[in-house]
C-alpha cells in the first residue's frame, strides 16, 4: 500500500495512506514499524508517537497480515534531533488537577534550549494561559492534560491596539471577531514565535464546562474571551496528534501567522457552545489542516481576515489553505469562508473529506461594508461526500451579521453604487461530491446586484434529498427577505456564470434549477431523478 510520510517530529511522525476513500477505508490497515504491527486503523492520516529521537526507522503499512510479507513497499525515516528533555515535574507541577501549575509549567518553558522539548507525562495540570518561546517543542504524552482555569481573573487580558511611541505606528494583539479588542489570552499563547512543534497524544482542555466563559456569552466581562490555541504574528508552527476541547470560544486561533501545519487533531466542544468554532486561521498564509475531526457548537472551520478597520491599517489576506482527509461533523458549516474576510480569501483547495450531519456544507458568507479588499476567489472543493447536511452548498452577500447587519445598507436587494466598501466573490469550483440527505437546498447563491458572483462551476456532482416527511423548511442563507425552502435543488440570484457538468440530483420537489440576474448558464448531462439515493453505509 503506498503512502506518504506527511511530517516528522522529534518523538512521533504522521502519514497519509493513498486512497481515493475520504478520511478513512472501509477495511483497516496494519502498520509496522521496523517490521513489527503496532497498530490496526482505518485512518487515513496516522500518527505514530512515542518515538526516540535522532532515530532512523522504517514503516510499511498493508491491508492484511498476508499482504505485510508480500508488499515490499517501504519508507524509512529520521526524527528530528533533541538538545534536551525537559519533565515539568522537575519543575514543581504537582500534575493532579488541584494545585495551580502554571508558575511550574511557563517555568519549564521558559528555561527550553533551542531544540529542547518540554515533557507532561501522564496527569492533569491546571492552569492559566502558557506562552510559548521559539524552537522548542511541547510533548503532551499519553494520559496527559492540560485544563484551563474556571475563573477569569486568573487570565492576562492582551490588549486590542497599542500605539507606537512614534504615534505612528500601532500594534494589534487582543481580537475578538475581527477587530482589535481586549481579550484573554489562551491556555496555549505564542506572540511573535516560530518553529515550535505541539505534540501529543494529550489533551488541551479549555475548562469552559467548569466556568461561566458560556453563560452571557455575548457579554464584555473584563475582556473578550479566550481561545483555547491563539497563535499571534507566528511562523512554522506545528501542532500533531492531540485532541482539543472545551474552548470559551474559538478553538484553535491563528493571526496574522504563516507556515502553519495542523496534523491529525481532534477537536470537539458540546453542540450548544457559543461561538466555539474549531479552526479558524485569519490572516494567515500557506496554512495545512490535514486529518483532523472537528465536532463543535459553530463552524467547523471557518476561514477569516478580519473586519474593515484592519484590511485597511493591516492589510492581510488569507492566501493558500489546504483542508484534506479531515471529518467534520455537526456545527452550522463544515468548512465557512466568513464573515470576517475584508482583506480577502484565496487559493483554499479543500479535498478528501466527509462533512458529516452540519447545517451546512460549503458556507461563504459576506456583506455589504467588508470592502473592496474583500475578495474570495479560487476556491476548489472536491472529493467531498457530505452526509446529513442540510444545505450542502451555500453563497450569501446579504449575510446579516453586525449591530448593522439588519440595515437598509446591508439587505436592500435594489443595486447599491460599487465603492470602497463592496466585497467581491470571484471563482468557486466544486468537483466529485456526493451529497446525501439534503434538506432544503442543493445550492444556494444568493450575490448582489451591484456586484454578482463571478464563477460557479459544479462538475461530477450527486445530490440526494431526504424523504419529504422527514424534511424541515428553512432558509439556506442568513439574509433578511428569503423564504424557507425545502427539496430546492438550485437557486441561483445576482451571478456572472453558472457551469454545471454531469450533475445529479434526487428527490427534489423542483424540476429545474431557479435563476435571477445569471448572465450565462451553461448545463450539460443535468439530470433529475425521482428517487431519492441513499449512502452506500445505510444500504448494508
């Protein structure tokens, strides 16, 4: 079986199997390390820990027992080296989920040589926010916790904007939803740090289940609340095999970073979390998310580059975004691009992935007032199967966020003038999806009148909707003006050029798709079914 060696660690390293199967194959795999099986998965992304470092071995992975002595094909690797191995229990972290650790744990941090590895073996360790230090590695090993504080006041606030003394100048630390704003800091900081690995197989627990970051969650008390991973003007940071829980809010935070790897992660946070989205890079380059499972209380991944003030003092956009083999299940979008993107978004390729029982699939959202800086183009989605998702497809400029987002400015549909403060949606390319069990639209794109969206094009698609009694009517885009729908299989407003090719769909109530203000559209091999299609899984 071939594969690839995705990333190597000092202590553990991570592979990606070759398969055309999203996420996971049917059938497990055996991996064998120097010749002996260490593990049966059906992953396609695998992390191996507990290695030594500066050592070389050798990994094959099979289908069978049978097929491990037949199968020649082989990788062997190096992991990286280690200066110094540094046990935060030799620090004075007591590692028992009573005694304030965090004196001991940035103690240990602190004092890491360059190459050196900061270790938590098995226990759970409360404390406040850690900040990370450059070219060093944290190791959360087996049965290894860290648990964020309940109480507030146990947070550093990191303030929104600092002036320059040249009274030029100013410097963004704090964010809250797009802006610089007073904020905690995170159970994992890192301001201005790079190449610095987060390793596991341990556990970032947020603590909010044990305080009250969810009670009045759109309250300011003191500051704006934490991530539980904020990653501020960073660079070559990875973060591999660790699962991630329980954030006040966002989850897993990178601003204004580059050269960024997240590998294997499971992140998770109780359904009815406000605002705990799992992943969100803003204002970030080259970024990689790659077998990752996310199940939270808002989006699964939502792509951003802040609100207007900072694309015009900050410019930054979010450029080159690599989404694969990762499972994305409940919350209200799989993989979201929005609302907070006035520097712009591009080149995200997503491939490979199950979006599994989340109201929407692909969801891009703007409006109005994000400015003329706020450009989405070459978006490319394939190789996606979606199951139980609602709206499997969504585009809305008439997004009703912000203290505004109910205004005339905001949600007129007559045509506005195109300044300064108009968005734009370029290309959007979805190719090779299968969709089970819609519910109320297949694709919704809704643009503006003033400036439509440029280029959809959808090749090689299926969609099928649920059985009408199990269907619920409701509005795929979060706009003002919109009536519910249900079994709507395309719904096209305010759009330059629709392309479908070899599209399917089943068990819709419509016949055809719904066009307003398209330019040119173009359809070939089209085809509706009358009954609806099931997912292989459920037919056993």
């Amino acid at each position: 079986m071939y594969f690839s060696i995705t990333d190597t660690f000092n202590r553990s390293v991570t592979l990606e199997v070759e398969t055309p199967c999203c996420y996971e194959t049917e059938q497990p795999h055996i991996v064998l390390l120097n010749g002996r099986e260490i593990l049966r998965t059906t992953r396609n992304v695998i992390s191996l820990p507990g290695l030594e470092p500066d050592t070389e071995y050798t990994v094959q992975i099979c289908d069978t027992a049978e097929t491990a002595e037949q199968d020649n094909f082989s990788l062997t690797f190096r992991t990286r080296r280690e200066s110094f191995l540094l046990d935060v229990r030799r620090f004075g972290a007591a590692g028992d989920g009573v005694k304030q650790d965090t004196a001991a744990l940035q103690a240990a941090i602190m004092a890491c040589p360059a190459a050196g590895t900061v270790y938590f073996p098995a226990g759970t360790y409360l404390t406040g926010p850690l900040f990370l230090k450059s070219d060093i590695t944290l190791w959360l090993g087996e049965d290894a916790r860290l648990l964020g504080l309940p109480d507030r006041r146990d947070y550093p606030v990191l303030p929104g904007m600092t002036p320059g003394t040249d009274e030029k100048s100013e410097y963004p630390l704090g964010t809250w939803e797009g802006n610089p704003l007073d904020s905690f800091a995170s159970l994992i900081t890192g301001i201005g740090v790079e190449n610095v690995d987060i390793i596991g197989p341990g556990t970032l627990d947020g603590g909010a289940q044990y305080g009250d970051w969810w009670v009045r969650s759109r309250v300011k008390r003191i500051a704006w609340r934490p991530n539980t991973v904020f990653l501020s003007g960073c660079r070559n940071i990875r973060m591999q095999n660790l699962t991630v829980c329980n954030s006040p809010s966002w989850t897993v935070h990178p601003y204004y970073s580059d050269d960024l790897r997240f590998v294997d992660l499971s992140i998770s946070n109780p359904p009815d979390s406000p605002n705990t989205d799992g992943f969100d890079p803003e204002s970030c380059t080259n970024v990689t998310l790659l077998g990752t499972r996310i199940s939270v209380g808002d989006d699964c991944i939502a792509i951003k580059s802040g609100k207007y003030y900072m694309s015009r003092e900050h410019y930054k956009p979010t450029r080159s975004v690599k989404i694969r083999n990762c499972l994305l299940e409940r919350g209200h979008g799989s993989v979201t691009i929005g609302s907070e993107i006035a520097g712009g978004v591009m080149d995200v390729h997503a491939s490979k992935c199950v979006f599994s029982g989340t109201d929407r699939g692909l969801r891009i959202k703007t409006r109005r007032g994000r400015g003329d800086r706020s450009v989405l183009t070459d978006l490319v989605f394939e190789d996606i199967r979606m199951e139980g998702v609602h709206m499997p497809v969504t585009v809305n400029m008439f997004y009703y966020c912000d203290p505004d987002g109910h205004s005339t400015y905001v949600q007129d549909q007559n045509r506005m003038p195109v300044d300064e403060r108009t968005p734009r949606v370029g290309t959007i390319t979805i190719r090779r999806v299968e969709c089970y069990d819609a519910d109320a639209s297949a694709v919704c794109v809704y643009g503006l009148p003033e400036q439509p969206v440029e280029k959809i094009e959808l090749e090689d698609v299926s969609v099928s909707f649920l059985p009408r009694t199990r269907r619920k009517a409701q509005c795929p885009l979060m706009m003002d003006g919109l009536s519910p729908m249900t079994g709507k299989s395309f719904f096209f407003k305010n759009v330059e050029e629709v392309s479908l090719r070899r599209v399917r769909i089943a068990a819709a109530d419509d016949a055809e798709p719904e066009l307003y203000g398209v330019k040119a559209f173009r359809a070939e091999k089209l085809k509706y079914l009358k009954r609806r299609k099931t997912a292989p899984a459920q037919e056993k």
